[in-house]
C-alpha cells in the first residue's frame, strides 16, 4: 500500500508573502541577484536576490514568463491611468521573503541607467507584481540565466 506523501516541514527563516485582491504590487528592490536555481516544479526558475541592508528575497518564475522577460525589446511601457501601488515591506533580517508565483511577463514599466522594471502577473490575472531590478542585478540575472542554458 502507498504511502500518503509528506506535508513538508515549514522553514522557520521563510515568510511567503500573499497577495490579497487585485491591483499593483511592487517588490522591494532588488540590488543583487545571487542566484537562479530550480524551483517546486519542474516549469518553474526562482531568483535568489538581496535587497537594501542584505535582506533577501525568493522570487519564483514559471518558465514562459522567464524567457518572454529575457526576450522582450528593452522598451518601457507608461502606466496608461494614475495606478496606486501598494509597496510590499522588505524582508526581515534573517529570513527569506517568498513572493508569490509569477505566471506571465507583461512589460517593462520603467527603464533607466539605473533600474529595470518588468511587471509579471500572477495566476489571479488581476494581480500585477513589478520587480525593480539594479541594472548590476538585472545583468546577474541575465549572466546566471546563461549558465544555466549552457549547464542544460
């Protein structure tokens, strides 16, 4: 007979962030992305990053969101109507913030010298999550990206 699987273990140093109704979300930004490893499932990426004051985020990613990211014209988009965000609160010290799942790249809402913005929508299709990358993070993202195609 089967065995039932196992629930796993809550991590003590994680806090998954939930998302409650529709509109903007926007994540702490992101001053170093240290990592890309494989997420739950085997269509999903998560982006290991560290924000201000070293707090570090999970950022998971189907992988079509990933790549339309990847290859999308480095173009930004302009919000067409005054849309309030709501800022998510960094990571406490010590613990790992989860966002939620990210289903699908929509646009970069801001470029500059200093900072790319690409909004992902969520598996609830009215939730929007723009992630503020550092241009050194978005270009470690795009580096740890490379080593893994070339690995795989």
């Amino acid at each position: 007979m089967a065995r039932p699987p196992r629930k796993r273990k809550p991590n003590p140093n994680y806090e998954h962030l939930t998302l409650r109704g529709s509109g903007f979300w926007f994540l702490p930004d992101l001053i170093t992305c240290e990592d890309v490893e494989a997420g739950r499932w085997t269509n999903q990426l998560v982006i290991r990053a560290s924000t201000y004051e070293d707090r570090r985020l999970a950022i998971p990613l189907l992988i079509p969101a990933l790549r339309s990211l990847v290859a999308a014209d480095p173009i930004a988009v302009q919000f067409e109507k005054p849309t309030v965000g709501r800022r998510l609160n960094p990571p406490v010290h010590g613990k790992t913030t989860e966002a939620p799942l990210l289903q699908e790249f929509v646009c970069f809402r801001g470029i500059s010298a200093e900072w790319w913005v690409p909004e992902f929508l969520t598996e609830k299709k009215n939730q929007h999550v723009l992630v503020s990358f550092s241009f050194a993070a978005y270009k470690q993202l795009i580096n740890h990206l490379r080593g893994l195609s070339s690995q795989g």
